[in-house]
C-alpha cells in the first residue's frame, strides 16, 4: 500500500472514530450533501514530497525509509448568509482532533494545523455555502 493510500485511510478512521458534529464528504465522492444541510465538512488530502530519510539502509538491513508529506484541507462548510459562528467553532474543534497526542495518528505525524480566511462556495445547483478551511500539514514514513 502507498503511504498516501495509508494516510487516507488512517485519517478517515480517524474521523470516524472521534467526529459526528457535522457530516464528512471526502473529495470525488459520489455523495451529496444536501442543499439544507447546516454544515457539513468537505475533505481533500495531497501528498506533495517524498523524500529518502535513511542513509545506508540496503537488501536485508530494512529497507530504505521514504518520508512522505502532504496536506489535508477540511473545510466546514456552512450556510451563507447565517454568520460564521458555528462553522468557527466546528473547525476548532476539528483542529483540535489533530492536535492531541502531540500530532502523532497511527503511522501519521501532524505537523502544523492552520486556520485560513472564508470562502464563498457554489455546490452544483444547491446553492452557496460559506467555507473555513483548516489545512493539516502530515508526514508519514514508510
């Protein structure tokens, strides 16, 4: 398994594990939220780097070690016109998913969890939503 497959699945089950406030649509995915709803979230991750991390590791010593980096972006999406408060408080709360156990999921380090500026965002025909991103940096060695 590719370290960015692992690192999907550690995160999803993350997710599932500790997340219910609002539900969780995962890029490309064939499910809609519905145009009602009051928030939701919407997730991508990228692996951008991969990168040798041992020196010397041959046949029969290990194997090399490849970091692997990338982002996760988590964006909680809420109604537009209705404020922001809640989407702010959904999205510390996520945060602070990330944030326990100094960073470290499973096989996954979380390196720095950051809180960007709204966005105006069009749902195909469903209308438009207000969007707070929250982008993860990660690295993963395998």
């Amino acid at each position: 398994m590719a370290a960015s497959d692992r690192v999907d699945t550690i995160f999803e089950a993350h997710l599932a594990a500790y997340w219910t406030a609002a539900p969780l649509y995962f890029e490309n995915d064939p499910d809609q939220p519905d145009s009602t709803a009051e928030a939701w979230v919407y997730i991508e991750n990228e692996s951008f780097v991969d990168a040798q991390a041992s020196i010397g590791a041959g046949p029969g010593e290990g194997g090399d070690i490849w970091r692997e980096r990338g982002e996760l972006t988590l964006y909680v999406l809420v109604q537009i016109g209705r404020g922001t408060k809640k989407g702010r408080k959904l999205r510390d709360q996520l945060a602070a998913l990330f944030m326990r156990e100094n960073g470290q999921i499973d096989a996954v380090r979380c390196l720095d969890v950051r809180r960007t500026a709204g966005l105006s965002w069009e749902l195909e025909g469903k209308g438009n939503f207000w969007a707070l991103p929250l982008r993860i940096e990660w690295q993963a060695d395998s």
